[in-house]
C-alpha cells in the first residue's frame, strides 16, 4: 500500500461513487476500479459495497479512519523533511574566543563548509564575558570557549581538554635540567622535573605573567600551593606576545598546550631548529574547552549539524593537540 492507494480510497469512500471519484481524481474509472480491489485483495477484505451508490463495509469504515491518519503523517513527515532542508540553507551565530578562533576554526571550517555550503555561519571572535552576554541575549546561538560558568541556563557540550603548561626555553631547561635538554618529547610533566631544581627556577629566573586570565588564575595557585613568589619581568594580557617572549628565552611563562605547542612548530619551521621551548604539564588545571548553549532554547537543525560536527573533529584527538585533517 501507497500513499496513492490510499488517497484513491479516501477520495471514493468520501465520494461514494466510482465515476465522480475517477473524475476528482483525473484518473480513469477502470484505473480507479483496479486499484481499490488490489488494495482489498491485499487486505484479504472488501471495503466496498457494490451497488448504485457505493456503502463502505465495517472493515471500510475501519479504514478511512487509519488511511487518514497514515496521510496526515505522510504529511506531517513530508513537512519535517523540508524543515529539515530548509535549515541546511539556515544561518548560525557562532561566538569565539581568540585563542581557539586561530586553533579550531582554520582547520574545521574548509570541513565543515565542504559537507554543509548551504549553512551560512557569522563569526563573531570576542573576549569570553562579551561572548557570554551575548549568548544570554540571544545575539549568539553557541559559543566555543573555555567554559568557566555554572551558570544554570547554560548548556555545556566538552569538546576536549587543554592540558596546563609551563613553558621552558631551552636555556633554562638546559642550565636547571641538562639531562632533560634536547631530549624527545618536547612534552615533559612535572613530575619528571627535580622539585628543589623546580623551586629554584620559579623563584630566580625572570616570569612572563599573563594578566586577566584563567591562565594567570592557574599559575597563582600553582605558586601557591608551592609556597614561593616568582619574580614576573612584564604583565601583559596577550598570550601570543608572552608565548613569543619565551619562545626568545626572555623567560618562563604558562599556556595551555595546544596554543603552545602549534607556536613551538611554527617557531621551529621558520628557524629549521630544535622546539625552542618544552612544555612542562602541570595536573589538575586543564582547561575544558566546550560548546555552549542556551537550555531550554529550540535549537535549529542546522546547529544541531554544527554542534555534532565539532564534537565529531575532537574525537580521538589527544588532549591539548589539534586533530588530524581528514
């Protein structure tokens, strides 16, 4: 049975006339004839009562009443497809703070434009507590940051997880770790750092402190919990020119991994040397980079697309690296 079948029965059981039906429907009557008694051949029953004016039988009333509900949701299905079309075509707010703007979206978006050119997506690149203010008002439909709300109408959705680093020019590690110096992987812990040799560093060597960030939030509590006060040389609120400072030896700083580590291969490229700086994990303060949304807000199917997409390009990625192009 078919949608057409279907409305061949309706169309006669309303009509109740064989000849007036085949009209209605620009068919002829025998086409009509032939397809109302396949549809009772293949139900094992008669719909109709033959006579001058069509009656429906029990088992016709049964179902009018199931041919109807079977259009109304061939219908209804037919609709939610070209909903669905239709949002493919939509457009997208989709907030960004700097960092994870130059990490995620050169690599991501050729993707993502590749499977979806019909969804149209405005970039809008900001600090963390403008992009926020915006998703709460709307003016954003998903932001990709790292999350520092609890805040009860934000949904999260976690991407991946940004290692906390310290970064070490290859100086300092060479003149307070020598039997680390040059050593493969450009990735230590701290753990395999000698903690007096550590202590030493921290407190003598000069400190590239970043200002107004998680990233200064998690050195602080570092230092803390080591009991000691660094000795910061410049303050300064862009991490990009503290990464390239240590890249220059002028000092130690702190990054997350994944910013640090992609300016550690563009530095090495350029200078066709060894990784000027290793990065020293430090547990317990990654960051968690995540999509957020309103909860509770109808979400069209074009971020629902948006949203899958970005978790897709995460998985399988190893924390603090950029995935693979696929």
């Amino acid at each position: 049975m078919n949608q057409r079948s279907l409305l061949y029965f309706l169309t006669t059981a309303e009509e109740r006339n064989m000849t007036q039906a085949a009209k209605k429907l620009f068919i002829s009557q025998q086409t009509l004839s032939s397809a109302i008694q396949r549809l009772e051949k293949e139900y094992h029953t008669q719909f109709f009562l033959r006579g001058p004016h069509l009656q429906l039988t029990d088992a016709g009333h049964c179902m009018v009443t199931y041919a109807r509900e079977m259009l109304a949701l061939e219908n209804k299905l037919t609709d939610t497809l070209d909903e669905v079309a239709q949002n493919l075509r939509g457009h997208i707010t989709l907030g960004i703070t700097p960092i994870r703007s130059r990490l995620i979206l050169p690599d991501f978006l050729p993707q993502f434009y590749q499977k979806y050119p019909h969804i149209d997506l405005t970039l809008l690149v900001d600090g963390y507590r403008q992009l926020e203010e915006q998703l709460q008002d709307d003016t954003l439909d998903v932001l990709v940051a790292t999350s520092r709300t609890a805040a009860s109408h934000i949904e999260r959705q976690l991407l991946y997880r940004d290692p906390f680093c310290l970064l070490l020019p290859q100086k300092l590690l060479t003149g307070y770790f020598p039997q680390l110096a040059g050593k493969k992987p450009a990735v230590l812990s701290v753990e395999q750092l000698d903690p007096g040799r550590l202590m030493d560093l921290l407190v003598q060597e000069p400190f590239l402190q970043m200002i107004h960030s998680a990233i200064k939030n998690n050195g602080d509590s570092f230092f803390y919990q080591l009991g000691i006060n660094p000795r910061p040389l410049y303050s300064i609120h862009d991490l990009e020119t503290v990464t390239k400072l240590t890249l220059r030896g002028l000092g130690y700083s702190f990054s997350f991994a994944q910013f640090a580590a992609q300016m550690n291969r563009e530095y090495q490229a350029l200078q066709k040397e060894q990784p000027p700086i290793t990065l020293v994990q430090i547990p317990h303060f990654d960051s968690e980079i995540c999509c957020l949304t309103k909860k509770h807000k109808t979400q069209s199917y074009a971020l629902k697309i948006l949203l899958k997409e970005l978790t897709e390009y995460f998985q399988g990625a190893e924390s603090g690296e950029t995935p693979k192009r696929k």
